[in-house]
C-alpha cells in the first residue's frame, strides 16, 4: 500500500469521565459495543487493522465487497465492526468470528454477517488528515459516505449535550453501552487518550462461589472473585468476576476466605462443572471453561461455601454476564446469598438499531 498513512497505525483512544463535558466545543457519539477496526483501502487493496494492530480481513470476509464497493480509492477510516440481531448489538457472536477454521467463519459470516459503523477519516487520496480538527475530519466524512449503504454507517453525532443525555438513556438496551466526547478541535493522536467515554455505572449484589489465584502468588494471593446470581429457578449462575485489587488487598483475602474453602465443594452448586466440556447448546457459561480467548490461561478455580456476599459495580450485562470486569465495592454481611438474584437488575428495552443507524448527521 501507498497511502499517507500505511498500517499498523495505533488508534486514538479515550479515558473515562463521570459526565458528559458541557460547552460548545464537544461533539457526542454512541459508543459502540463491538471490535475496534482502522479500514485502509488503496484501489484493489483492502486491509482490516484491529485495535491491537492485527490483521482481520479473513475473519471478516463478507463486510470486504461493500468496503471494495462504496469507499473511495484511496482512504484510511475508524470505526467498529458489530453483529446486529434482535434489535441489538451482539457481542458474543461477533467473538465466535475469532476461529481458526475458514470453513467456520465462512460459516458465521453468511448467518450472522457484521456491519461497521465509521466515525473518523484519517487520510483521503494524498492527504494525511490526522493533523486537521475533528470539526473538519466529520464534515468530510460525511461526505464520503453520504451515499453509504448497509452494512456501512456513519455513527450519529451531536452538538447537542441534551441529545447526547438522551441517547445515554436510551440506547442502551441496543448494546450501546455510553457515550463518547470529542473535542471539536482535536487532531487524531494515535494511542493517545484524548476522547471521552461515559459509561453506565451500577450496582448489585453477588454471591462470591469461588476465586482464583493470583499468577503470581499461587496460595498467598487472591487474583479475581468468581460471582454468581440465581435465576427464576433458583439456580446459581456464574455472571462474571471482580479482580482489581492491591496486592495487600490480595493477601488479605487469602487469609479471611480461608475458612469458607473448607468442604465447599461437597454442595456447591458449580460442582460438576469439571466435568463440562464447553461445546453443548446453550450451554451456561462455567468459571473453568476456555475459550479461543483464552487458551493460555490457567482458569482453575478454588470453590467456597455459598455465604459470601458482595457489592460490585458494573457497567452493563452481555447476556447473562457481567460485560467487562465488576468493581469490587464493599461486603455484605447483612445480605442473604439467595437474595441475590437476577431480578435487582436494571433492564433496558432495547432501542431500534435500524432507525439509529438512519438518525440524521
């Protein structure tokens, strides 16, 4: 390729903010749940960059026609791929894309096809917009796809602080899980965190069932706590973990979950899970399963009886589970494990993808 701007090319990222800015200076968009992708294009020549500076093209062989299609000769754009189905973004399935097996993927791409959802242009035939404001990067987006066609959008936008408060509010039971801010005047800094991410923040409470050993202090170090809600039926699913904790903070759970390991296993409701292989349909997902994304690592378990309780924060729910790693926030002791069910839960109904990917620039 011979473009202003040739891959890798790290991504501009962004930082988390409480709120969202005031003033006149910023522009708002959803934040899209799905795999970051810089798209360079030079004639004939495609290539999908991810956030990690990978390849992606031979995950994603179907969205590669359109791109060939519908942008210019000559561009370098940013944006997201996702998975759209029941009115909402569907991460786990956009996951399954990351397989080893063409025959698996080409599989994928025909039932569940992505989209992408552009938001910046960083270099146009001969010229390197990087340096140039946002206000402008967007004007010319929007130019270069204003006759895009699904599956290619340009992410809606706004000046508006009140729009961007209401499509905080709304947009997230469609898997939209914030806000970002950008600075109308900022130029493109690669791996640089100049945007704004607001996100959903709530709580819960959680059955602690099990933890796991920190990497580095196996029997002395506490890594990560393996949580858990009842559903209607009164089983115990493992919705996720909390682990950001000091290594002080580690060595002191070791020691104060000590005695809940003792005969923890002998009814714990988890117990068969050694015993489940990962493939079968529908199944739950269990706190010792690997996965692609996790084959290197060591995802062995350490069960405690069922009497534990804690407060985490988390932003939002993919599925059945917590989508990013819960916030430990404190313990509670004056909380029964069977009054932690899913039903504490915020819902929200999901908002109509089509007409957002139609909202107006």
């Amino acid at each position: 390729m011979q473009l202003p701007l040739n891959p890798p090319v790290a991504p501009m990222l962004s930082k988390r903010a409480e709120a969202l800015p005031e003033g006149p200076s910023w522009l708002f968009e959803p934040k899209w749940d799905g795999f970051r992708t810089l798209v360079f294009k030079d004639g004939d020549e495609l290539y999908l960059q991810s956030r990690d500076e990978k390849p992606m093209n031979r995950y994603f062989p179907e969205i590669l026609p359109p791109l060939a299609e519908q942008l210019p000769a000559r561009c370098v754009l940013d944006g997201e791929l996702v998975i759209a189905r029941g009115g909402a973004l569907d991460f786990e399935a956009l996951q399954l894309r990351i397989h080893p097996a063409a025959s698996r993927v080409k599989l994928l791409a025909a039932e569940l096809p992505t989209s992408i959802v552009f938001w910046d242009l960083l270099a146009l035939g001969d010229a390197d917009l990087t340096s140039a404001p946002f206000s402008e990067r967007r004007a010319r987006l929007e130019e270069v796809l204003r006759a895009a066609r699904p599956p290619i959008h340009l992410t809606p936008a706004t000046t508006d602080r009140r729009v961007a408060l209401d499509w905080f509010e709304r947009f997230e039971g469609a898997g939209l899980d914030g806000v970002m801010a950008k600075a109308i005047d900022g130029r493109y800094e690669p791996d640089k965190r100049t945007m704004l991410k607001i996100k959903h923040e709530r709580t819960c409470d959680a059955v602690v069932a099990g933890f796991r050993w920190h990497k580095n202090g196996k029997g002395t170090l506490v890594g990560s706590l393996l949580l858990g809600l009842y559903d209607a039926e009164g089983r115990l699913a493992h919705v996720g973990v909390t682990a950001s904790f000091t290594e002080k903070k580690r060595r002191e759970l070791a020691e104060m979950l000590e005695p809940y390991r003792e005969g923890a296993l002998d009814s714990h409701p988890w117990k068969d899970w050694a015993e489940w292989d990962g493939h079968a349909e529908g199944a739950a997902r269990k706190p010792g399963a690997t996965s692609r994304w996790s084959r290197d690592k060591d995802l062995s378990w350490e069960p405690l009886r069922v009497e534990l309780v804690c407060e985490v924060a988390y932003d939002h729910m993919q599925g059945s589970r917590f989508r990013h790693t819960a916030q430990f926030r404190r313990w509670r002791a004056d909380k029964r494990p069977a009054d932690c069910r899913f039903d504490q839960l915020e819902v929200t109904p999901p908002e109509e993808l089509e007409k957002l990917f139609a909202r107006p620039a």
